[in-house]
C-alpha cells in the first residue's frame, strides 16, 4: 500500500510539472490534434483528379467525344488544351499538369475505317504511386470503351444483316516520363532530404538554446563583449554547413543504393538548399525564443516539423489534398524546397525553371529569420 501510495505521488508531481507551465500544457494537449487533423486530411493516397493536357491534334467530333469520355472517368481533370504537344511538356516539366491525353491527327478517319488509332497517354512519373495509377486508369478506360465498341459492331450487324466495317478500338501507347521504372525512392528522396534538414536545423539547434538558457551559459555569453548578431551568426552559420552535408550525404546515398539521377545541376540544389536554411534556420531561432526549456523545444519542434512535413507533396501529391488545405502549403518553405529538389533531379530543371519556388524560399526565410533575429536581439537585450 505504501508503495502505491509513493507512486501515485511522484505521478501527481509529474503531471503537475508538466502542466505547471500553460506554454507546454498547450502544445502537450494541441500537437496531437493537430497532427492527426493534418493527417487526416493532407495524407491521402488515393489518387483523382489529375490535371491533364488535352493535346487534340486531330479536331474531330469523335476526338472530342473520346476526351470527354476520358476525363468523365475523375481519374483526370482537364487543365488546358493544345495541339501542341511541346506545350503540354512544357506544363508536366513546370508541374502545372501530371498527364497529357494525345489524340493524333487522322483518329476520326482510322477508327472508321477500321484501322487502329494510337492513343497516347504521357505521365509524369514523379510520384510513382499517382503515375502507376495513371497509366492503370487510361488503360482501363480504353479496355471498356473497345469493348462497348465492339458489342455496339456486334448488335448493328445483327439488326441490319449485312456486313459493315467495325469501328477499330484505339490502342493506348503509354509513356512513364522522368521515372520510367516507377521507383518509389526516386520520388521519396528529395523529401526525405527536406525532413532531415528541418530536424537538424529546428529541433536539434533550438534545443541547444533552450539548454544554454536552463543552464545560464547564455548570460555568461551575454556578458562579453560579443555583438548580438555576430552571436546569432555564429550559432546559425555551422548548422547551416551541417545542413550542407547532410544533403550531400543523402545525394550520394540516393544515387549510390537506389539510383536516383541528377539529371540538374549540383549547383541548383546547394543553391535552393541554402536559400531554404534561412527558412528553416529562422524558425529555429524562432521556437528557441518562445521556449524555456528543452522539453519545449522539441515539442515546439515537431509542432511544427510534423505538419510541415505533411503538407509538403512529399507523401501525396498536394492536388488530392482538400480544396481548403492547398491555399495553406503555399506558407510552407517544404513544399517549394522539394518542388526544387524534384525538379533538378528528375526532370533536369534549371535555375530559370526554378525561379518561382526559389523566390518563394527567398521571400519566406528573409521574412522569418528577419522576425526571429528581432526577437531574439529583444530577449537578450
């Protein structure tokens, strides 16, 4: 008896330690939460609603008639139409669309006059789970329409007794662009370089904060004659190399065990990848400042890293995310970092292609560094 009474008194002592301060009360009780609402809502790996290129090259009726019973399947949404085939490249290479119908000039004549149509459906195959799925679904649907075609055939010649010319079925020539195999660590290593950089940069360094504050190394620094920026330079600038070789480490990793391509330039990652520190960098400045404690720290951390994370594209692409979702992974700095990082490797993107991405990076880590840096000179001060 006497021994449970003992626990139950050091359990009460932990409970109220814990919940002694309303800063870790709050992100103890709302991290969760939110974590499984983000989950919930931004993970979803059933893919729809790709958006698709319609390249139309042949401007009959039975070319409409087959893009409209394509994309009526809600697998594929229509975001633009050509006839050009090089702008709809140009609209995967920029990640505006994921697939392109291409339905070639002289479809209307072939299929009437018995002659096999080819039908080709180009996917990005970036994401190798949405790309499988693609390429399962437009094969599907031309299996189903062939079939139908044939039984339609079948039932008029039985009713007219005579012989007509059956309408031929289009044959798919699907084409998997960027990742041929479909490799699955082809698509998840940019983001697993985003979240190990984030962990290194957010949670590992504001607890270091965190500790010299609890253990008052800090006002011993203080004291000296250092300036607060060169003390703020100074505990950002070897993480932000740590960062350097972390990616470095993954790269190498990537293309030495599963054959990840750099089919960009080196430049562009370490570019992207230093414009991205500053983000990340920024918020770790930004949760030291509002912790008092290492345990804090890193749960302000993973407040953050988490939903990050998950609202980056680097699970499931960002357009089978809710309608209400999208608008907020345009204020995440991950989504752009592995926007980058995708683009160089797989499809070979340049700094001119990255320029928006890069700019967003740019804008968000001067932003947050300018912040945190104004409330860290405040605290010290």
């Amino acid at each position: 008896m006497a021994l449970l009474i003992s626990l139950l008194a050091v359990m009460v002592k932990e409970l109220r330690q814990a919940f002694r301060d309303k800063r870790m009360a709050v992100m103890l009780l709302l991290a969760p939460v939110l974590q499984v609402t983000v989950l919930g809502y931004a993970v979803d790996l059933e893919v729809d609603h790709i958006p698709t290129v319609v390249c139309d090259q042949d401007g009959s009726g039975a070319s409409r008639e087959l893009a409209h019973a394509f994309l009526a399947s809600g697998t594929f949404d229509r975001t633009a139409e050509t006839r050009d085939v090089e702008i709809g490249m140009a609209m995967i290479d920029a990640g505006r669309a994921g697939a392109m119908l291409v339905i070639p000039s002289g479809y209307e004549q072939d299929t009437r006059h018995g002659r096999p149509a080819q039908v080709q459906v180009l996917v990005d195959g970036t994401d190798p789970n949405r790309a499988q799925i693609a390429s399962n679904a437009a094969g599907q649907f031309l299996l189903e329409r062939g079939t139908r075609m044939t039984l339609s055939s079948l039932a008029q010649q039985a009713a007219l007794q005579s012989r007509v010319v059956s309408p031929a079925q289009a044959r798919l020539v699907p084409r998997v662009l960027y990742n041929p195999r479909m490799k699955s660590a082809v698509y998840m290593v940019p983001g697993v370089a985003a979240m190990a950089l984030l962990v290194v940069t957010t949670i590992v360094t504001a607890m270091g904060i965190a500790r010299e504050r609890e253990m008052g190394t800090m006002e011993q620094i203080l004291v000296t004659p250092i300036q607060p920026a060169v003390l703020l330079l100074g505990k950002c600038l070897p993480f932000a190399g740590l960062g350097l070789i972390v990616v470095t480490a993954i790269l190498v990793v990537g293309s030495w065990l599963f054959g990840v391509p750099l089919r960009g330039s080196l430049a562009v990652i370490y570019v992207g990848t230093s414009i991205y520190l500053l983000s990340a960098l920024g918020i770790r400045i930004f949760i030291s400042t509002v912790s008092r404690s290492q345990q804090q720290a890193i749960l302000g951390g993973f407040f953050f890293v988490m939903p990050a994370i998950l609202l980056s594209g680097f699970m499931t692409p960002i357009e089978n995310m809710p309608w209400w979702i999208r608008p907020i992974t345009y204020l995440n700095p991950v989504r752009y970092y592995v926007e980058v990082v995708r683009g160089c490797l797989l499809k070979g993107a340049g700094f001119g292609d990255l320029a928006p991405q890069l700019l967003a990076l740019a804008v968000f880590g001067t932003v947050i560094l300018a912040v945190s840096a104004l409330r860290f000179r405040k605290q010290i001060g």
